[in-house]
C-alpha cells in the first residue's frame, strides 16, 4: 500500500465529485483578483506583445527572402551524403518547457548528438563539407526561424541549450544555480551573451558562468532597444566573418 492507493473501495461514486466539484467553485470565489495590473506590469505586457509581432513580421519576411537559399542548401546537403537535410534537438524552452528546433544538418547523419552531451568544437571531424561553410557563417541555424513562427523561439533571447548540455563536464542546472532563470523569456537564435564572444563549448566554469551571468542580465533588463542592440551588433559580427566553427 502506498501514498497513492486507496485503502477503500476505489469505484467512482458521483455524488463525490459533484461534492468536491463545488467546494472548489466556492474556494475559487473567495480568491480575490487584482483590480488592475500595476503600471509596470501592463508596460511590460506591451513590449512582450510588440517583441512578438516583430518576431513573426521578421521570420515570414526572412523565410521569404530566403525561400530560394534554403532550397540551393537542402540540395547541396542531400548531394554531399545523401542524408536528412535538417538536424532536430531537444531543448530547454520558455518557463522550461521542451521544444524541438531545427538547423541544417551539418554533421554525417549517424554522428549526430541529439542528446547534446557531445558538444562541437573547432576541427570537428563529424562535421561535413557543407557542414563547415555552414556553421562558419551560422547559416545552420536559419531553420529556427520557423520555431520563431512557431512560437518556440524569439529572434533575441538566451540561445537555448540542449536539455543534458554540460559544461566543465557537469550539467548547467548544477554548475549554475540560477540557471533556468534564463528560462523565464523565451531562446533566441541570438543573444547577449553570444554578442560579447560566450558561444561555442565551455571546458571552464567560468566559462559558463560568464555566459549565464550574460542570459540572466537580459531577462533582467530586457527592452525592445537592448534587442535591436543585439540584432544589428550580430549582423555586424557575421558580416565580418562570423564565430561559428
């Protein structure tokens, strides 16, 4: 017998429910609710609003744009090994929750980590001929735009990690105790900390706790200035040459 098993007979009597049905419709009656939203509250209600529809504006815009460039890449990835063209992972989401993103595939197929536990790092013999110029110029991860539209993603945000993502050989969540405060806006395809070099795997603790410091700054302070910042500043980045590897 355990805390989950009834010691009396467990068939379904109506009455109880109907009984417990209105004992919780008289409790919910006694909550009080807020008059109004404090000032604060509605202003940030607002710029969440406008940061979403720029989100979808920006992705149906792009993917349009972009429509002739992916299909050029899916065709080189499938004439370079024959292989799935996108590249699906698990990852932490927004309030934590887990989402499926997407990226070129990059890596032979059954090399692949889904997991996320192997991370990449420069000269990666996983990856493919294609793969390289891809991930040079960050262009594998274009896909999440459609997690963008989805809802999944923002354009800006803390990039969101691979569920088992460890860092110095131990999971964030561990390393860092308020990791999954990062959680509480949804991940972008970029973000502060990716702005100011903290991308890439992190072999040292400091390491990553420069990057969460980073995700936990913006959630913090965000405003719809600090995304542009990070949006024009991440252009410039890649227009230079990129960090990907």
């Amino acid at each position: 017998m355990n805390a989950f098993t009834s010691k009396t007979n467990s068939r379904f009597d109506p009455s109880q429910r109907q009984d417990k049905t209105k004992t919780l419709v008289i409790a919910n009656s006694n909550i009080r609710q807020p008059d109004s939203f404090s000032p604060v509250e509605r202003k940030m209600a607002v710029r969440l609003s406008v940061k979403r529809l720029i989100d979808i504006v920006a992705s149906l815009s792009a993917l349009v744009v972009l429509a002739p460039i992916f299909l050029a890449i899916a065709l080189f990835i499938k004439l370079d090994d024959g292989g799935p063209v996108f590249f699906r992972q698990i990852r932490w989401g927004l309030n934590g929750r887990k989402i499926t993103i997407f990226k070129f595939r990059s890596m032979r197929a059954e090399a692949c980590d889904p997991s996320g536990v192997q991370q990449t790092v420069k000269g990666d013999s996983r990856v493919t001929g294609i793969g390289a110029v891809l991930r040079k110029t960050n262009i594998d991860e274009l896909p999440q735009l459609f997690n963008v539209i989805r809802g999944d993603m923002s354009l800006v945000g803390p990039r969101c990690h691979a569920i088992n993502m460890r860092a110095a050989g131990r999971l964030y969540e561990e390393l860092v105790p308020d990791y999954h405060h990062r959680h509480i806006m949804r991940p972008g395809i970029t973000g502060l900390a990716q702005t100011r070099g903290w991308r890439g795997p992190t072999a040292r603790r400091l390491e990553a706790r420069a990057r969460i410091a980073c995700d936990i700054y913006y959630v913090r302070n965000f405003s719809l200035l600090l995304d542009l910042k990070i949006l024009f500043k991440t252009i410039a980045i890649e227009l230079r040459g990129g960090t990907g590897f």
